[in-house]
C-alpha cells in the first residue's frame, strides 16, 4: 500500500478491488484445466461429484482415503489488538494498549451501534471515541491520536518495529489469508490499485512488493521502495512489549509540578512525558516490593498527574514572548531563545506581576485536575500529596506556607486597602499588649490616653519615661516597627533599596506592577529591601508568609485540599529562603495543611541545596541516604567506604606501633605484676585507650549510623523525622561531578529509587510495608 495511505489520519478509503492470480502463470493466459484424479483406492461410488471445487488442485473425491496429518489446519480468525498512533520528531509509531484495554475495545465495538461510544483507558486518563476511531487527554492538552483495530503488520528493512496496516486492508489480506488456507492454496499474488503487492507463499512466508518506480535511466541499482516488506499476521507473530494494565483502584493521587521550560530532561520531554516515566516506574515497583499486598488486592496504585504553568505563563494570555523577543539581541539566536524560554522563568517568579500570574496558574490547574479526577473517580477516599521539580517545588512551598486551615482563619478579620488582612492589625491596644505578654503595662499607657496609632510614635525614650522597663520598651518597639513594615508592604507599598524607602503618602495603595499617580516610571519592586527580618527568624508561619520570607505582596490561592505530604526534588527552596533573608526555620513551625516534607536530591545536583542545617544549625548532620530499590548501596559506594575504613584503621595501626614504641622507651621499668590493689587502682585510674602490653588502642570517632540519624528530630516540618534524602550516585557518575551535573538535576522522573521513597511513604501511612525482593 502506498506511503500516503498508510499514514493518513483522515478516514478509511474504500476497500480497494483486488486481484487474485497464480504467479506461476504468465499474465493473459488463463490456468491449465485441472486433469481427473486416479487413485488406486477408489469405488464404484466415486462418480459422485465431489464436494469442493473442481478447479482447486487439491479437490479430491469424497471417499478417497486420506492422510490426516497432511490435512490443512483448520482457519481460525485473527485475534484483533487496539493500538495508538504517537507522533514523536515528525515520525509516527504505533503502540498497543493495554490487553485490559484493548478487550475494553474490542467489546464496545463488537456491542455494535450507531452512537458514538467513548471507553476510558489508561486508567482513565484518555479517552477513545470508537466510532471517530480518536483518542483524547482528559487531564491535560494534547493533540488526539488515531486508533487502529490492527490485525495485520508490516516491517521494512529500515523499520526497527512493525506497524499495522489500516483496517481495510487488513481485512483484505485476512479475506485473501482465509481462502489460502481453507482451500490450501498458496503462492497467491494479491494486487492493489494502487501498486502494491502481496504473495501468501505459504502460512510463515508472506511479502508486500511495492511499486517500481521511475527510475533515471543513469541509474541502475533499483529503489530502496522496491525491497520486500515482511508481514505478519497477529501481535504474536511481531516482536511487540504489550504493557501491564492498571489497577482500577486509586489509593492515592499525587500532583507534580515542574521546574523552569517547557522541558524536563535531557530529551527536552514535557512534563506529561516525564510524569508517565515516573508513573511507569512506580508501577513496576508495586509489582515488586508491593507483590504481596497487590495479590491480596490490598492496594491498587497511586495516580501521578502533570501541573503545567509554564505555556500558562507564554502564552498570548501575557504577552511576555512578544515583549522579551522585541529587546532580545539577534546574535546567538538558539542560545537566546533558550534563556528567553527556559532561564527566565527564574526572574519571573521574582517578579511582583509574574509571580502572583505563577501561583495562581499552579493552584488553579491543580484545583481543576483535582476536581476533574473526582468526578472520573467517585469512590476514591484517598489522600492526596504535590511534589515539584527544581522551581516547581519552591512554588509550592510558597503556596503551602501560605494555605489557611479553615476558611475563616486569616490572621485577623481586619482587611486592607487590598482587601487582605495585616498580620499584626490588632483591634485594640489591649490585644496587642496580650499578644505580646505585656497586659500588666496597660493601665499605665491607658493613663496616658495612648492607642496604637500613638504607640507607634512613641520613641525609646517616651516609653522610657512611662517608667517602662528595658525588655518591654524593646518588645513594644519591635512591635511598631514590624507592624509598620507589614502595613506598607500589605497596601502595595514597594519597598526600594535602603535610603530610596517611598513615603506612605507618595505611593498609597498602590497595587503591585502599576504605576503610582505623579510618577513617569515605575520604579521595581525590590526583594532584596530592608525589611526587617528579626520577626521573621523566629519563624514563618505567620498569615501571609510570602511576605514574611521577603516576597512582594502576593495573593495567594487556596487549594481545594489538605496535602499530606509534599516532596520536594533537587530544590532550590533552602537557598531563596536564605536569599530572602531568613536565616533560620523554628523548630515547631510546620505547614498549616500539609505536616510532611521530603526534600530528595542528587549529591551532584547544582541546583538542590538542603533544609536541615536552617532547622538545626548547631549540630552537622549528614542527609539520610536513600536505599538503591534493589536492596542495597551501589557497590562502588561500598567500595569506596571499604577503602576509607581500609586506611583509616592503616593510619591508627601505624600510629599505635610509633607510641608503644616511643612508650616503650620512655617508661620506667614495672613489676611483671603489680600488687592486687596497685593493679585495681591502675585499672581505675587509667586511660580507657590503654590496654593490655602498654599499647595505646585508637578509638575511631563514633560515626552515626542511618539508624541513629534517623531518630534525630528534625523540627516539625515533616512530623519531627528527616527531611533531607540523598540519591546514591551511579558508577559512572562518579568518575566526574561536573560532567553529570545537568544530568543529575534532571533525573529524578526516571529515577527507581526516588519513586520508591514515595511509595514507602504513601503506603506506611496506610498500613502497607513494603517487601524487599530477593
């Protein structure tokens, strides 16, 4: 069949008239009249006219003794099996479904109908229209994919798979296959109008020619469209992988977000193709460390669902592509493209404008899956958690400080010029002085007729000549001027670099990204002004906790849920809250609705930077390795240790045989044996290094185990246990940091063991420890 029929995505043609000859004879003449039988085993009964047609060569009479294992096989129909189109690099490939999937379609369409019937598959993320014969998305956008009910397949010399044919010309050569065989009868040559060729020399043996086409006459050797292409009948007889179906059960349901670009890996993949690594991977390992609890139909799987804001954020919706490409320069074209597409994604979410555009894109999308997935999914009772890549998971964490935990806990009922609450917006002076553990001073500064406009004014020494002491004068003070601060920043106020600080009554209300009245420019919002962060040490769970990290004043949306824990991979959360200006995270804060945090990284990613040492500064403490999802350390990493261990008990042997022989030399002559009181007192008194011969025995510093640092506290952000997990580096890797180091910030959607710690963790929380393969 030619190229243009086989790829086409529009409808089926007619199903092309075909020709039937025998290529044993020359073309024009008709095939020889078949000449009577004569067997020696025959009756007088055999007059009779036989049963099958006279002109098959193989007809025969119906009382002839025949050999039962030279019969024919019986013809059985072909089993059908679904399959859909990917266009990938302007190339198709077919893939099969499914075979949960595929005998979903093949049932519908055997039910017959005229209406268009629509069957789920792929655990219900698409959407197959039998009738059009398409397949839709349902959670994300992407172009609809043809669907082919394939029975019959083809290979050419360069193809590294085979692909099927349409459906109409499967069902000829199916027809064609069918006569071969009931009649045995093969080396039957099929033509097509449109030049095609097809022989059935036998049931294994079948070839399409295709047509010969015009050739210079300075060329000798024939086109490479002339080669024979092998076919096969039936997805058994083709080198196919069908993939493993999904469990109908969703236990639970997690929303990924992605990093800068519109790329995830090294591939320059979207995130719906990464996410379905990442969703295949988990798959598989429920197969192996969950075997036990899926045959006991405990579980079924977790769902992983792509959050796309970037075509959000370029899109014609903004403008910003239009904007950027008209000041971009039109040298190093590729390069620029790539910063203006991938890199700036970065200033974009510093940016007061873009930034309130990101995290409304991300909680929206999300909210909008989420619903959609409970509407497909009605009895789905599980929990629900976020994990994002690289800027994603700072996104994320902004937008999980931020989250309320009921909709009318806002700090205050009190709102703003901007319609939002101010954090320190007390109602009276009495409140204030309560929350601040300061209620025995408020009958002095009530003698005083003071307030908390006025209390604002008062100065060190006003308050000091209220006859307030040292510590609550201090704490007051603080108190105005933090209030001050979150008032100004609450409004819209920007506040510029230390000694360019706009006056309350130049700027007003003025909302983030426009221009205040009497200015002919805007002047940008600065993040990295004086604000005063010794508030905000002590913690950032305060109402409005973008602010209180050093954002502009942004709005946060809420999420239609409460995760249950959020994972954070090769993220740069640590270092933007240091850059923001917090130095530390209390102990005892958490998130409002979400009390779980893991933050994965791979030790070579440029990107990641930790969370524990803003938790515990005091006290070095290495990120708890994640286990290799085959049950052990890599063995380069045991090796390596080996060596380690291997010289450091070198070094302590050589330095114990220097002091017993510098010892030795230097000590005054003993008894062999001491008296029995002496030798008590000696065992007393001395050091626990020396041992028996005077040798000095070298205790190696005690290294903490994983066990040990696993029961350290780390604070409460994620439940008091670690936060900071460490991927083990391949052995390759290992050879040079630097050259795996983009590749290591990008491989955490293919990564088994990352996945594996998801499963864990989702799975402890119901009940379900995972086995270790063998």
């Amino acid at each position: 069949m030619s190229q243009s029929s086989e790829t086409s995505d529009g409808p089926s043609q007619p199903v092309p008239k075909i020709m039937i000859e025998d290529p044993s004879n020359p073309p024009g003449q008709s095939p020889p009249s078949p000449q009577p039988h004569t067997s020696s085993c025959t009756t007088a009964t055999e007059q009779v006219a036989p049963l099958v047609d006279e002109a098959s060569p193989s007809s025969s009479s119906s009382f002839e003794i025949i050999d039962m294992d030279a019969l024919p096989p019986a013809y059985e129909p072909v089993q059908p099996h679904w399959f859909y189109c990917r266009r990938a690099d302007a190339k198709d490939s077919w893939l099969p479904f499914s075979r949960e999937d595929s005998q979903k379609l093949e049932d519908a369409y055997k039910a017959g109908g005229k209406e268009e019937v629509v069957v789920a598959t792929e655990g219900e993320r698409y959407d197959v229209r039998l009738t059009e014969r398409m397949r839709y998305a349902v959670y994300w956008e992407q172009a609809p994919s043809e669907v082919r009910r394939c029975t019959w397949f083809y290979k050419g010399d360069k193809d590294s798979r085979y692909m099927p044919y349409p459906e109409d010309f499967s069902e000829s050569l199916e027809e064609a296959y069918m006569i071969a065989v009931t009649l045995d009868e093969w080396k039957r040559k099929l033509e097509f109008p449109t030049g095609e060729t097809v022989i059935l020399h036998n049931p294994k043996l079948i070839m399409q020619y295709q047509p010969i086409t015009m050739q210079d006459e300075w060329v000798s050797s024939p086109s490479e469209q002339t080669r024979p292409r092998t076919v096969k009948r039936g997805i058994e007889n083709i080198a196919v992988e069908i993939p493993d179906g999904e469990p109908d059960a969703v236990d639970h349901l997690v929303f990924m977000v992605h990093g800068i670009g519109p790329a995830c890996d090294l591939r320059f993949r979207s995130i719906i193709q990464c996410v379905n690594d990442f969703r295949s991977a988990s798959l598989s390992l429920l197969n192996t460390h969950f075997k036990k609890a899926q045959d006991e139909k405990k579980i079924g799987r977790v769902e992983f669902l792509p959050v796309n804001w970037h075509s959000a954020l370029h899109g014609d919706a903004t403008g910003v592509d239009e904007d950027i490409q008209r000041i971009t320069l039109p040298s190093i074209s590729r390069l620029r493209h790539f910063t203006n597409d991938t890199l700036l994604d970065l200033f974009f979410y510093n940016s007061p404008t873009y930034c309130q555009t990101i995290v409304d894109t991300v909680a929206s999308e999300v909210n909008r899956l989420y619903r959609l997935f409970q509407q497909r999914h009605p009895q789905f009772t599980g929990a629900v958690s976020v994990a994002g890549h690289s800027l994603g998971s700072l996104i994320l964490f902004d937008l999980l400080t931020n989250q309320k935990t009921s909709p009318g806990d806002t700090g205050s009922q009190e709102k703003t010029a901007n319609g939002h609450a101010c954090p320190l917006d007390f109602q009276s002076l009495e409140e204030a002085l309560v929350r601040m553990g300061l209620e025995e001073h408020l009958a002095v500064l009530k003698k005083e007729q003071m307030d908390l406009d006025s209390l604002a004014l008062c100065s060190e020494n006003d308050l000091k000549d209220l006859g307030i002491p040292l510590g609550p004068r201090k704490k007051i003070l603080c108190f105005t001027r933090r209030r001050r601060i979150l008032e100004e920043h609450w409004v819209g106020a920007p506040l510029l670099a230390p000694g360019l600080q706009a006056g309350r009554e130049e700027t007003g209300a003025v909302p983030p990204g426009s221009v205040p009245r009497g200015h002919t420019f805007l002047r940008a919002l600065s993040t990295t002004s004086a604000v005063d962060y010794e508030y905000f040490d002590v913690g950032i769970g305060q109402p409005n906790r973008g602010i209180a990290t050093g954002q502009v004043s942004i709005n946060y949306p809420q999420l239609a849920f409460q995760p249950q824990t959020f994972f954070a991979f090769g993220s740069p959360i640590g270092m933007f809250l240091t850059v923001r200006g917090l130095k530390r995270i209390d102990p005892n804060y958490t998130f409002p609705t979400c009390k779980s945090f893991f933050n994965i990284y791979h030790p070579f990613d440029p990107v990641a930077y930790r969370i524990e040492p803003m938790i515990v500064s005091d006290v070095e403490i290495e990120p708890m390795l994640i286990p290799h999802h085959k049950g052990r350390k890599r063995m380069h990493l045991e090796l390596k240790e080996s060596l380690t261990r291997m010289s450091t008990d070198l070094k302590n042997n050589v330095l114990g045989s220097l002091r017993t022989a510098w010892q030795s030399f230097s000590r005054l002559p003993i008894a062999a044996l001491p008296p029995v009181g002496e030798a008590e007192c000696v065992t007393a008194e001395s050091p626990p290094a020396e041992t028996e011969g005077g040798r000095a025995e070298e205790v190696e510093p005690l290294q903490e185990t994983p066990n040990e640092e696993q029961n350290i506290r780390i604070g409460m952000l994620n439940g008091g246990r670690r936060i900071d997990y460490v991927l083990q580096e391949k052995p390759i890797e290992s050879f040079n940091e630097y050259l795996f180091a983009i590749q290591s910030h990008l491989c955490y959607w293919e990564s088994e063991d990352t996945a594996l710690l998801l499963l864990k963790e989702i799975y402890e929380k119901l009940g379900i420890v995972f086995e270790q393969p063998q």
